[in-house]
C-alpha cells in the first residue's frame, strides 16, 4: 500500500454531504488495487459451504450452512477501507476455480445507476449463485454507508431449491479523522422459496461501549413458523448453530445478576471511536460450528488488508491474456499500474479510461444509439418479482470478437 496521509479526503467530501458518492470522481489513492467486478466475486471464498449444503439430507441442516454462507459472503469486508475501482461500463471479470468446483462471469451491465450483474455455476451441475447489485453509497460526515442493493439467488439444482436474500448494510467510519473501522448492520432474511423455511439474520450495529460489535443473531424457522435453529457468532469470526431450547436455558442462566457482574464493558469511548473488540464469541453448550473465517496473510495489513482469495484476484498467469474477454478486469491499466505501485500513472490511466466512456456516452447519445450487454439481459426474478439481470450464456465458448473496446 501507499500511505495516504498526505491526501485530504475532506476536500472531496465536503461538498457531498448527504449525496449519492457513485457520481464522485475520487483520487485513485482512496482506492485498492481491484475493480468491484473482482471484490463482489470475493462471494465465493467459502464456496465449500454451498458444496456442504448440497451434499445434506434435511433443509433445516441446508438452511443454517446457506445463512453461514451467506455472512462469510461478506466477511471479507472486514478492515477493508480501500474502495474498489468503478467498473466501467461493459467490464468483465471472470474466475475458474476448478479447485473449488465453479466458474464465475460478472459484467457491468449499467453505469448510471451502478449495476454489477454476476453468475456463478458448479462445474458438475450442482449448483447456481447469481445476481445484481446496485451499490448505493452516502457521506454522512464523519462515515460513508454502503447499501448493496439487489438480490442474492442460490439455487441447489439436485435438491430444486431456491434461496433468496439480500446483503446488509456497510458502514466505514472516520473518513474525516481517526482510524477507519467498518461495521455492518441491518437484518438479512433467507428464504427458502421451495419449502417455506426462513432464515432471520441480524447484524447488530455497535452499539454503546462496542459490546454488541460485529456480531449477528438470528433464527430459522420452518413454514408452521416453528423456530428450529439459533444462529449466533460474529461475521468476523465465526458462526454457530444451536437447538432453541438450549439458547432460551443459556439466556436466562446469563441474565443472573451474579454472572453479569463478570461481563467487561469498554468505557469512555467517543462518538465514532472503534470499540475495543470484546472477546471472541462465547460458545453455548451444545452448538455446532457452521463457518469459520480464514486467517488473513501475516501482512494483510500493508496490502490493503486483502485476504489470501482477494490476492489472487488480479493476477494475470501466463497464457490467461490470449483466453481472456478483452474487458476483463485483469487487462486494465489503471489498476494493474496501481497494483505495481505506480501511483502516478494510475491515476492518469483512471481519468483516460474515465473521459474515454464518457466520450462513448456523448456519441451514442448522438446517434441515438442505446447501450447492449453482452452476457447479461433484464428480466424478472420469478421467485422475488423484483427486475434483475440474468446470464445469457456463451461467455466461456471464448468467442470474443464483438465485444466493446473499452480500455
């Protein structure tokens, strides 16, 4: 990483109090060195846990692996303060991994508002994760909040089911001064549109003193709305699964005055402090462990605070340049030029490729020409309702001729 202490972000940010940021040019220097493109394939780096619930007899047993999977989805938002790169519009980024048994296409099918479409397909049939999102980022002063509009699908071909849910909010804190800490919050609801199952998932904000930092909470309950599961732990950390009736004993037994005399609390903080992280999750008799969160690399910490998936994202092997889609995210020069440290060029390369799509803009428009995505289409999610963006097919037959020239 550069150092950023000698950029004022406040600069920027002043005149945006309040506004939607996507439409803000900012210095490539707030950024890392990945397009949004290759941060929301980071989706995938517990995908052992989609293979786990396929391989399962019971849906309940299903349900609670999909909601681990659906907060490591977001787990490795943790720490990472860097902004990735707008993908411009018609970018692609795609990911084998035969390893871990899929293959991944996404495409920047839209540019004002912001919509990143993406499809993920198990290399043996057995299963679909795919969706759009539409981020929605506010300055509110001292933080920026992110709302990751749009739908996740997650279809289990062997089992014809079908799992819906959408991500929580993100919030980093302390743009202005301070260290810049993250929190998510907001509930998430899964549901299984095949049997009726229901998953609630609620990531807590801090809360006074940081006690309630980073964890989640939650419940699946079956379509008699009968609970079956309590889910708890910290997206951060690790997730766990345990019967009601032994939560609801350990929840009055921690209500005893005497044992609550033993809790720590971090006090003093000021308003937008990051609370000390309390002690790692406390585990209640009788849970099963869903998930739990990868070790990050010893120097995360001075690259970005990537984790071991998100490093290899970027990389362009030997040979992978002739198979590539000329758009892929690998090919583009601002961030490949950031990645090796070459700030300056990487800033002049963001405002080329920047002026260049808006240059394409204005001569559509003038010929009244409208945009075509190339892997993606609009329809309507029959499980939801809701418009969204569906893969075509075609992308990994590696017939690239009539895609755009867009770096």
């Amino acid at each position: 990483m550069i150092s950023r202490s000698n950029f004022s972000i406040w600069s920027i940010l002043k005149k945006c109090i309040g506004m939607e940021l996507s439409k803000i040019a900012m210095p490539v220097e707030f950024n890392e060195p990945l397009s949004f493109l290759q941060r929301i394939s980071e989706y995938m780096e517990h995908t052992h846990l989609i293979h786990k619930a396929c391989s399962l007899s019971d849906s309940v047993d299903r349900m609670q692996v999909v909601a681990a999977f659906a907060v490591s989805a977001v787990a490795s938002q943790w720490e990472r303060t860097g902004k990735p790169f707008n993908p411009l519009l018609g970018e692609t980024y795609e990911l084998i991994r035969e390893d871990e048994g899929y293959r991944w296409i996404s495409e920047q099918v839209s540019h004002h508002p912001p919509v990143s479409a993406f499809h993920a397909q198990s290399l043996k049939q057995e299963f679909e994760f795919h969706g759009s999102i539409y981020p929605k980022l506010k300055f509110w002063g001292k933080s920026v909040e992110a709302e990751p509009k749009g739908t996740m699908v997650l279809d289990l071909l062997k089992h014809k089911e079908v799992y819906t849910w959408t991500n929580p909010m993100c919030c980093v804190h302390n743009i202005i001064l301070g260290k810049l800490w993250i929190e998510q919050y907001g509930s998430v609801e899964i549901i299984n549109h095949s049997t009726g199952d229901k998953c609630v998932l609620n990531f807590k904000p801090c809360g006074m003193f940081g006690k309630d930092l980073h964890k989640v909470e939650g419940y699946i309950q079956d379509k008699s709305k009968k609970k079956r599961r309590v889910i708890y732990g910290k997206w951060t950390e690790c997730i766990y699964s345990v019967d009601p009736k032994s939560y609801d004993a350990y929840k009055r037994a921690a209500g005893d005055p005497k044992r609550l005399k033993q809790e720590n609390s971090c006090e003093g903080e000021e308003a937008d402090e990051m609370p000390d992280v309390q002690e790692t999750v406390t585990v209640i008799p009788g849970s099963a462990l869903l998930w739990r969160i990868t070790p990050r690399p010893a120097h995360s910490a001075q690259i970005y605070n990537f984790t071991s998936f998100a490093v290899t994202l970027n990389e362009l092997e030997p040979g992978m340049e002739k198979l590539l889609a000329p758009t892929d995210c690998r090919l583009r020069p601002d961030i490949r030029a950031m990645e090796n440290g070459d700030m300056e060029l990487a800033s002049a390369e963001k405002e080329r490729l920047e002026e260049k799509q808006r240059a394409a803009r204005r001569e559509r428009s003038e010929e009244e020409e409208t945009w075509s995505t190339r892997w993606f289409q609009l329809g309507v999610n029959p499980h939801t309702g809701a418009e969204d963006w569906f893969y075509t097919g075609g992308y990994f037959d590696r017939n690239y001729s009539d895609c755009p020239n867009i770096y």
